[in-house]
C-alpha cells in the first residue's frame, strides 16, 4: 500500500519518543549500566608498538595475581579461515576480524589487542596486565598512505597480493586492491576542454568520536549458552560474528541490546564480545568489559587517512566534459577501506560524459578502518567540490550555477553503472538557490561557500511485529537498535496505518532470540526498510481485523471497511452495524482466530538516493587562522520526514562532525608511531561554543519505492561540510587550501606564503 | 584495602558507601550506590557525560575522589526530577528533540539545571560556553540549546 | 595492590605533619582536576593524598591592606563570582575563567593550576603579570615567595616536600592600573592554551605607561615572566611603534616546542600576536575605557 | 540477451581475463549468476558473497528472484554498505 498522497494523520507531526523519559531521567541501560552477580572485570592487553612480530607471551605471573580467574591470548580463539563477510561498509575477511580482535603472530598497530584477563577488581585486572611479559620483535612501521604504498615500505601482510591486477602480482604489497570505474574516454574529453583545474588533496584519519565507550556483558554457561548484554548498531552483527570467531551456534547466543551512545558507523563491528564470551568460558563467571577512552581512539576503527588527485575540465559555458580523480584511502592494520564507494560518491552529483577514477585500498599500521557516516563519500567530495569551487571562478559562473547545469536528473547514467530514479537533487539545488541565506549578502571580510553531497543509502533485511494486546493497545518490535528516534519514527508509521493516535503503540528493540533477523543499524536505511516492514506488519494486521469485523457481523469480508481505527460496514446495504474498534475485536479476540499479531520480513529494494547542499559563512582571523562559523544552513531531500525533528538532527549533527573533520579533528603521532592524542582533550571535536545554529531545510521529493515515500537521511549531511568551509575559507581570504583540518597554524602558515 | 565510609546526601537522601581510596565519585556512584544516570565518557574531565551537582558547584564527578563526598550534597540526573514529575529543562529537551542517542542527555541536564540555578535568563552565547564542557555528537547542540532557553523561558514563568 | 590513603587535616600544622611524615609519594589535593587525570592514567602513583579544601583560610577571600588574599585552594568559580577581584583583576579573573569547563570552574584552584607547574596553565602568566605573591607553608612556618619562583620546570616546583601553598597575595592597585589575559586555542573551548598571554599595566593621567608587566604561557618549559618586553611598554602610549616592538620583544623571548598543539613557528608568531592585543585591553582597562571580557 | 557490464570494480575483470562487457543468457538474477559460475568460475560466487547488481539502473542487493528483460543492461558493483 502506498500512503504518499493521502493526508497523513501521524506521519510527517513531532510526537515524543517513547524511549524519552528513561532518556532525560538517567534510567535508560547503556552498554557499561549492567551488572550480574559473580561478575568479573575484563581488561584488554594493548601493543605499545605499531609493529612487531609477538616472539612470545607469558601469562603465569599474571595469573598468580590474586583475583585474576582467567587469562585469554589467541591460543584461546580458534585459527579462521580466510572467507569474506560483510562488515557495515565494506567486505572483511573473517580472519582479520579475529586476528584485529586478539592479534595472532604479530601486532599491527599501536593499541592492538594481544591478551585479555578477567579478575574479581578493576585494579587486580590492572595489575595482572602489567604482569604478563611479551616479548617482541620491533619492526619498521608505515602509517601515511603515500608511504605505504611506495616500494620499500614495511609489508604488513606477507600474503596480499594486490587484487584487481592483470598479470596477478608475485610481490607482497601494501595495497590491497585496485579499483577502477570508467565512462566515456577522459583524455578526449579533456582535449575538449577550455577550462581545466588539477588539484592534490589530503586528509586525515578521523574517529567518529561517540561519546559512549565500547563495552559488554558476556556470560557463559556450563552447558554452551550465551547471553550478551552489549550496544551495537547491530545486536545480530555481535551474534553473527561471536558465532564465527568463537566456532559457536548462532541459537545458542542471545544478544539483548543495550540502549547505544552513538555509533556513526563504528559500532557495525565488534572488539570486546568475543573476548569477554571467552574469559567467561575460562573463568565460569559472567566477564564485564569496558573500553576507556583511550581504548577507543588507540584500538577501535576510524575513517581513512587518504591522498587524492583531482583533475575536470569543462567548457566555456560551464559544461563540465571529463573529470578524472585518484584516490588512496588507508584501510589500517587489514584490507577494506571504504574505497569503493570513495570512487562512486564524488562524480555521482553530476551529469558527466567521460569519467575515470582509479581507487587504492592500502593497508598500514593503524586501526583497521571502519565505517564512518556515508563511508568513502566526505573524502572524495572534500576535493570534487573544492575543486568544481574553483572551476566555477575560472569560468566566472556563479558556483551554485555550474552545479545546476551539470546536475544529474532521473536517468543520469553513473560512471559505476546506476542510472538515476528517483532522486531529488535539482529541486535541493532550487530551493537553495531562493534560500535567503544564498540571496543574502556577505558580511564585509566574511567568506561565504557552498558544496554539495550524496549518499546511495541501502535497504536490506529488516524484520519487524505488531501485536494488539488484549485492551486494544499496540506494541510494535523490530531487530534495529534506535540511534536517532528510530522507535518514534516506527511508532508513527504503524498509527498511521491502524489509524490510531500514536501514544497507544509502543515500540521496542527486541533482541536476538524474539525477532527475525534484522541487518544492522547503517547505511540511513532503518525508517526505510524497518519502516517498511513494520508497515506491512500493520498493514496484514489490519486485513486480519477486518476479517474478524466480518465474522462478527456475518457479513463478507469485502463488505467491511478500516477508517480511523475502526472497522465500519462497507456502504448501507453491507448492513447498519455499529463501528468496531481495536478494543471492541481484541476483547473478542478469542473468538475470531486467537491472539492479533503479525511478523514481517523484508529485504527491501528501491533504497532512494539522497542529495543535500550546505551554505557555509564563515570569518576568519587572519594574524592567529582562527576559523569562525558565523551562519550555517544544510538543505537535503528527505524523500518523506517521518519525524521532522530527527530528521532535522541527523542534518545538524552530521553537519557538525563535518565542521570538526574540517577545522579541528585528526590523529596525531609521534615518532614511534604511538597516537599522541587519544583523549577527547587534544582529539578536538566541536563543543557547543564552537557552532552556530544549524539551520536544516527540508525538502520532501517522495521516494516511491516506499509507503511513505521516505529516503535515508542520516549520511548525506556529514559530506559537504569540508568543502563548503574551504570555499567559505577561499571566498575571504583567497587562500586555496587542499589539506584537512584547515587549522590554524595552516592557515596562518597559508596565508604568511601568500603575502 | 582500606575502604573508607562516607556519608553525603545524594537527591536530598542521607546516603552511606564505602570505597576505596583512588575509586572516583563517578565509579562510586555508578558501582556502588548504583546510580548509573552519570555516564563515563573519558575520565578526564572533557566530555562532560559524568556531570553532577556537588554543593551547588557543576563538577565532574570523574575529576572527584568518593571520599572527598563526605558531608557534600550531590544532585545527579536521577534527582533533577520531582517524583515521576519531570523537571521543565527534562520536559524541554524531549519536546525539541534535543537528544538522540541520550547518553550526553543527562550530563547536559544537570549543566542545564546548574546554568538556570544562576542565570535565569542566559543568552544563546552564554548559553553556549556554560555547556561547552558537555560534549554531543548527535545533534550539533542547536536543539539542545533551544530546549535550554525554552526551558528557561518556562521557569521564568513565561511561557508553558 | 596500590595501597594510597587519603586525609583531610582540618589545620595547617596537621597537613605539614603529614605531608613532612609521609614514607612513599604525598601530593596536595586542592581541585584535583590535573592529579586525578594524572592518576587515572598512570603518570602520577602517590602512596597519600593530603584533602586541603577543609583547611580554614584555604577557601575564601578576603581584602587586607588595600591588596586581596586568596585562599589556595578557593576554586575559579569563586573568584569570578567576587566583585572585588573582578574589579582589580580582570586579567587574572579572565585566565582562571579559561581554565577547562564550567565543571572544571567548579573545581580547579590557583595553587592546583600554578603547582602542577604546565607551562600552558591558564592562569599562570596573569598571576606572574599580577606580580601576586605565594604564601607557602611547611615545618619552619611561612614564607612569602613571588609566584614566578614557584614552578622551576614541567612538573616540577621550589616547594619542598612538606611544603604546600596556603593562599595568594594580591599587592594593592595603584590608580589607573588594570590586567587582561588572552589565550590562543583552536577551539573556543576546552583545549589548552596554544599561546597564553598576561599583562599588568599602570598609566598616568596622559596614558603614558609608567609600570608594566608581561608574561606568555606555553612557550617555554615554564611561564615566562619578560621583562624586554615590559621595558618596551614603560615610557609609552601604545602607538603603533611600541605595539610593533612588543610583538618583536614578545617573540624574541619564545623558546617553545612543536607538539600536538602547535610548532615552534606558529607559537612564536601568535605570541607577538597575543602580546599586542592583551596590552590594548589591557591599556584600554587601566584608562578605564572597557573593561570587555574577551573569551 | 541481457548484457552484463562488469562495472569494472577491479577484481573481476581477473576472473574474465580482462572482459567487461558481454552478453549472457538469463530471465531471473539467480540464473544470471549460475551462468556466470559455469562461464568465469568464481564470479559467480564473488557476485554472489561481495557484490550488487544494478538492472536497468537500479540497484538489487542479493534478490535472486530479480526478473531480466532481453535487453535489460546489468552492472556488477561493489557491495554498498553504510556507517
């Protein structure tokens, strides 16, 4: 069924979420609020070295500490074989997700886990740690991208061979794999072209900086079961991947979802679980384990560091005819950064004839790379629309200009083979063209900028219940854990379609053994998939109420009709029967069928694109190259807001962490390759002081794959951001900066270089 | 291990604990009284998340030592609300959807509590730097600062 | 098993008896916003802990002889929060109002931030630029010390090791005398000072400087009091001239390091940077013309 | 026929010694990927663990079930994920 034209009731208001109150109370369970009786607690051994072969590892001092229970190394986790699995943005390989979570032969980052022990205190753990004696071998590292890539550089992995080469290479390599997506043919197109601007652009690592720390809960019992208590953007990501690494039952492990304090993308694979689930085994008493905050920036995944190379040309009139780009992102200590979507994201925006882009997957020694918000796609776009700002003042066309004459429409054909359907980015390129924050002038010495983002968004497998209870409320559940409001937005849908108010439905997570299985919480694909499955669950629900009203007036099905919450007899001669509502036929429940409930599962297609363009003014000081944001506006298609006001925030806050990836945010290391800023004091994300309001403009082009028409939102925002300051940046200064973050000692050191 | 007594009263009750030593009020709170509204974010006084109200002072119960609570009033996210009746910066925050994954929500709150505790009418700017210590990474803090001043508003009597 | 005990003496002599009898590591809490991070992480394992916040005299203010007094351990809240201070000391008002966040205000203490001896500390180049005075106590009583012979290194201080601070002194304001402190972040909040800067000047009735004092954070391995640049000031009104050699004056006395927070290049430009705008508010205050807080 | 386009995602082209374009004879998605086992072993498989399908445009994840028209256009792409 589709809802997109009728007038909606629920859909599109601002209600609470349901989870609100244990929200703003201090009552809701995160990852780190349980405890269980007996319990231990577990701490992780890291490498202080970013590479070395492990010659050796004594644990026996560590375990004559009183208190400890158990001690784990990799001797306790069973060798996998090499098979490729899906992991949040990209392919892993089972053997590097174990080998990233209990280090095998070597250690291939500073942070790397290598052993892990369970005492009855924090501090005899602490102790213990400190007792157990490894002995390395150090090796050379590598950790910038260009270095790793060059010939001589330490080789991480003496089996990778680089894939995507034609004759297969015989050399190990740091580089995993080649990439490549073409259209037309680049060089005749840049014969063709008046206007060329080259560019080389850099950025840096960046963590997606959630304020909850990765932590869990894990119990194994005496006779093989295990019960996990752990945040995720995918409980059944943990269940799937304990299983794998652990040579377990998936029916055996039961994972409940802990309320998640943020993820971004870097919660869609796991650290601790497997750990904890084994010191559990070894020790016979539930293993709590939580990471500190330097855990998480020394040894949980960051997006890539990367280097570009940029090159478009286009004709007088604005036309842009080839465009051609290199990227090599680091993927960190194992294969699979986001390089496939980096090659897909940048050019998609627009309506090219000849395109060439050729990706590098490298690996060094840092992190393994995780997903970060539209994984691949804030890179590529820092230099595509940087470098389109700079076309556009060598053609002396207005920026937003060049973008709607080069937009691409429904049936634009991609230089990775999608042809466009659906899609909205003409009418976000208008509506910001008439947004007063465009038509208003400049303030005097400010700079103003713009740039634009896409995201593909996913769909998936999703599955989802609607259960009348016996007073004629409603309690709805699907398998995505709820980041956003995602329990709100779910809610909403099934009053829509049962026609009631939205206080009566509730809605919840239920874990791993209650509901079908559900993909992970990625992608911006929860409102659109789960939403779609938890609507066709209401949907078979109300054809069952139907049929019940039926029996109970003896009348044909066809003959009855669902308004309002209510079942009504179809037109006067089906018979004058009073209106039945959810109450009335769940009292009688019983009597027509049993309990009134229906579970959906769905893979679903038809994930609409999403565009989005952010205006950016920003002033700049230019004796200290302190940047300041003085007005900020994002503008995206939504396809449908379910709930304006999440949507709203998944705009401001993708928006913001673009501010800090831009200005402030990167790992810094020292000369042992030892990250020196792990801590949220000198990893600068933006605090409240550092922004001004976001303002998020809506625009609704319904996606009619869906019921309501909705399209993911949640990674289009965080894309434009880096541009849109540097050409802000640019516009008042004149500086053409290529390097993140844009701090300022760069600015400062730009601009002295410039006088 | 020596573990020392404490008394302090925590959300206007006399409350007695033990803990050890170098164990911080943040630690305390959560593991031993079993209060776990106040969040560990980092440790190390830059987030935020652990926020708490200690003698009318905002502080990071993370940069306090449980013994130092001796004889202190605490107020802690748990204690913001009156009974099952919630505080009009709590009611704010879910009205603006000023929070999504929730977990900076608490620490903001007690912040909140303590701004409007002093200044009844801040600006958007004061209201700005007062948080600044109370890291988000959800919402970009724009409707976390309007709930703020709506909240503000209402106990200035106002609005509703 | 880390064996530290904890107290809180309620009288000077009782935490000079501890601090003198302690066997392993003691250190002073007062805020205890630097120790326990230090502690959290490692860097720091005392064996006793000696609570000064319950100490009379160590918390409060009070005016004595035309000057303030300050009690070591009174957190920064507490002094932005008192008019008088506010008045006569904007400056130092200001560089403890930088100190971390709120929560941080809530706790840190000028002897906290002056004792941990960071050569970025907030309030540090104010205090030096105050000219204020360290009353220090231990087994042979008080003495009187000039806060800048206070911290000697990173780390590190003159204070022996029962030794520990009891309140600060703040010397009487001649007329048309004022302070202000500015520091550079790449933020607007929460980071530690790339570059921090104070200054304390006097004027006479035609604006001419006839005191001054300047101090700069984070560029040496401790605060630094320097006196070219204060030399540079006395004579003068701030015309472009003076204002061109205090920029020079002020980076001529940086010897910092490059580390995650800035590099040698770009301290020592934004200290010539800092000096020049700190001396026009401070100038500017002393003429009584604003007294603006600059974040 | 169907025509199936390797997007060029790199690692195939080593399994069709360097073809990116050819046709192939299928009416649903599962049959295209059986027929591609047979004709290049391993692509079927890697399209089957790692990769996406657009037809006519549009991208199917893994839908076996999907129908292709004769002259529908197939590309194979990576697998798109999300954070």
């Amino acid at each position: 069924m589709n809802y997109i034209d009728s007038n909606l009731k629920v859909v599109g208001t601002r209600p609470i979420r349901p989870d609100g109150i244990d929200k703003v109370t201090g009552r809701a369970v995160y990852s780190a609020d349980t405890r269980a009786a007996g319990m231990l607690w577990g701490k992780i051994l890291r490498s202080p070295h970013a590479h070395a072969r492990i010659i050796s590892i004594d644990t026996s001092k560590a375990e004559a500490v009183p208190g400890v229970r158990a001690v784990v190394t990799a001797a306790d986790f069973p060798e996998i074989a090499s098979e490729e699995a899906f992991v949040g943005e990209g392919p892993m390989n089972f053997r590097d997700l174990s080998t990233n979570i209990m280090a095998r032969t070597k250690v291939l980052y500073e942070g790397h886990a290598l052993a892990a022990v369970a005492a009855t205190t924090p501090a005899a753990a602490d102790e213990a740690l400190a007792l157990i004696d490894v002995k390395y071998e150090v090796l050379p590292y590598v950790i910038d991208v260009d270095e790793a890539m060059a010939d001589g550089a330490p080789v991480l992995h003496d089996d990778m061979f680089t894939a995507g080469v034609n004759p297969k290479p015989s050399k190990p390599s740091n580089i995993a794999k080649v990439v490549t997506f073409k259209k037309g043919d680049a060089d005749a197109g840049f014969a063709q072209a008046d206007i060329i601007v080259e560019g080389r652009y850099t950025t840096k690592p960046v963590h997606q900086g959630y304020i909850e720390p990765h932590a869990c809960l894990a119990t194994y019992n005496p006779d093989g079961q295990v019960t996990i208590h752990a945040s995720s953007q995918g409980h059944f990501m943990i269940r799937a991947y304990t299983a794998k690494l652990l040579g377990l039952d998936m029916a055996d492990i039961r994972v409940n979802p802990a309320e998640i304090g943020g993820g971004f993308g870097g919660k869609t694979l796991i650290y601790l679980e497997p750990v904890a689930v084994a010191l559990s085994r070894k020790s016979g008493k539930p293993v709590k384990m939580q990471m500190t905050r330097e855990d998480v920036f020394r040894g949980s995944g960051p997006t890539s560091g990367a280097s570009m190379d940029i090159k478009i040309g286009a004709k007088k009139d604005g036309t842009i005819v080839a465009a051609k780009q290199v990227l090599r992102f680091q993927a960190g200590a194992f294969a699979g950064s986001p390089i496939g979507p980096g090659c897909m994201c940048g050019f998609a925006l627009y309506d090219i004839e000849n395109v060439d882009v050729l990706g590098y997957d490298v690996v060094s020694n840092r992190p393994k790379v995780a997903a970060y918000r539209a994984p691949g796609a804030p890179i590529t776009s820092f230099a595509v629309e940087s470098a389109l700002d700079d076309l556009a003042d060598k053609l002396g066309i207005d920026p937003l200009e060049l973008r709607i004459k080069n937009a691409a429409k429904n049936g634009t054909k991609t230089h990775y083979g999608v042809t466009h359907a659906n899609i909205g980015f003409e009418q976000v390129l208008a509506v910001t063209k008439a947004h007063p924050h465009w038509t208003s002038p400049v303030a005097p010495g400010n700079g103003r900028g713009i740039a634009m983002g896409f995201w593909f968004n996913i769909g998936g497998e999703s599955s989802a219940t609607v259960h009348v209870n016996e007073d004629g409320s409603v309690t709805a559940a699907t398998g995505s854990p709820d980041i956003g409001g995602s329990r709100a937005s779910m809610g909403m849908m099934v009053a829509e379609v049962l026609g009631i108010t939205v206080d009566r439905v509730r809605t919840t997570v239920a874990d791993t053994a209650s509901i079908g299985f559900t993909f992970l919480t990625g992608g911006s694909r929860v409102t659109f998939a789960t939403g779609m499955a938890v609507t066709q669950a209401a949907e078979k629900v109300v054809e069952d109420l139907k049929r019940r009203a039926a029996q109970t007036w003896d009348i044909p099905v066809e003959a009855v009709e669902w308004r309002d919450g209510m079942a009504y007899p179809a037109g006067s001669n089906a018979g004058a029967f009073e209106p039945l509502d959810l109450a009335a036929l769940a009292l009688k429940a019983g009597r027509t069928g049993g309990p009134i409930n229906a579970e959906v599962s769905v893979n679903a297609q038809g994930a609409g694109a999403g565009f989005g363009a952010h205006i950016c003014d920003v002033k700049v000081d230019k004796e200290t190259g302190h940047v300041e944001i003085v007005r900020y506006t994002a503008l995206q298609d939504v396809g449908k807001a379910i709930h304006p006001s999440y949507v709203e925030g998944q705009i401001q806050g993708g928006a913001v962490q673009g501010i800090g990836w831009a200005l402030s945010e990167e790992y810094i290391y020292n000369a042992k390759g030892q990250l020196d800023n792990p801590g949220f004091l000198d990893y600068r994300c933006p605090v409240a002081s550092d922004v001004p309001m976001i303002e998020a403009v809506l625009v609704e082009v319904p996606n009619p794959r869906h019921p309501f028409g909705a399209r993911g939102v949640g990674e289009v925002p965080i894309v434009p951001p880096m541009a849109a300051i540097r050409n802000a940046i640019k516009h008042a200064t004149g500086l053409q900066l290529t390097d993140l973050p844009m701090s300022p000692p760069k600015i400062r050191a730009a601009s002295d270089a410039a006088a | 291990m020596a573990r020392q007594h404490v008394t302090a009263t925590i959300n206007g009750e006399e409350t007695d604990f033990l803990c050890e030593t170098q164990q911080t009020l943040l630690d305390t709170l959560r593991d031993v009284v079993g209060l776990t509204g106040s969040k560990e974010g980092c440790a190390s006084g830059d987030c935020g998340a652990c926020s708490i109200i200690m003698d009318g002072r905002l502080v990071c119960s993370c940069l306090v030592l449980g013994v130092e609570a001796e004889g202190s009033t605490i107020t802690t996210i748990e204690g913001i609300a009156d009974g099952e009746k919630l505080h009009p910066i709590q009611q704010k925050f879910l009205e603006h959807a000023a929070l999504q994954c929730g977990f900076c929500t608490p620490g903001l709150i007690v912040a909140t509590k303590a701004l409007l505790d002093e200044n009844p009418n801040p600006t958007e700017t004061e209201t700005r730097y007062w948080l600044a210590g109370n890291l988000c990474r959800c919402t970009g803090y724009d409707k976390i600062i309007r709930a703020v001043m709506d909240a503000a508003a209402v106990m200035r009597g106002e609005t509703v | 098993m880390t064996s530290l005990s904890y107290a809180a003496p309620t009288s000077v002599d009782d935490a000079v008896k501890l601090l003198a009898g302690a066997s392993g590591l003691a250190k002073v809490l007062a805020g205890g916003t630097d120790l326990l991070v230090q502690m959290r992480s490692g860097r720091v394992k005392p064996d006793l802990i000696v609570d000064t916040k319950k100490i009379p005299g160590l918390i409060g203010i009070r005016e004595e002889n035309g000057g303030f007094v300050v009690g070591a351990s009174t957190a920064g809240a507490v002094v932005e929060a008192h008019a008088g201070m506010t008045k006569a000391w904007p400056g130092v008002v200001e560089a403890l109002d930088l100190i971390g966040s709120t929560q941080v205000q809530g706790r840190c203490s000028l002897a906290g931030n002056l004792c941990n001896a960071s050569p970025a500390a907030d309030s540090v180049p104010a205090l030096y630029a105050a000219a204020a005075i360290a009353v220090v106590v231990g087994p042979k009583g008080r003495r009187e010390v000039p806060v800048e012979q206070i911290p000697t290194g990173p780390g590190r201080t003159s204070l022996a090791k029962d030794e520990f601070i009891l309140e600060f002194k703040f010397p009487p304001r001649p007329a048309r005398s004022s302070d202000a402190y500015l520091r550079f972040i790449p933020r607007t909040e929460m980071d530690i000072a790339v570059v921090g800067c104070g200054i304390s000047v006097t004027l006479d009735a035609n604006g001419v400087c006839t005191a001054a004092r300047v101090s700069l954070g984070a560029v040496a391995p401790t605060v630094l009091l320097v006196k070219a640049a204060a030399d540079v000031l006395v004579g003068h009104t701030l015309d472009a001239d003076t204002l061109a050699k205090l920029d020079a004056a002020a980076q001529a006395a940086c010897k910092p390091i490059s580390d995650k927070r800035g590099t040698i290049e770009y301290r020592t430009k934004i200290a010539g940077v800092l000096a020049r705008r700190v001396a026009a508010i401070a100038f500017d205050r002393a003429a009584g013309k604003s007294s603006g807080k600059a974040h | 026929m169907p025509t199936v386009v390797l997007s060029s995602g790199g690692s195939c082209r080593e399994l069709t010694g360097g073809l990116t374009t050819f046709e192939v004879e299928a009416t649903t998605f599962r049959r295209l990927v059986l027929e591609l086992e047979q004709r290049f072993p391993g692509l079927g498989k890697q399209v089957e663990e790692s990769m996406a399908v657009a037809i006519d445009g549009e991208i199917f994840q893994d839908a076996y079930g999907a129908v292709l028209k004769p002259g529908s256009e197939i590309v194979l792409i990576p697998k798109i994920g999300g954070g």
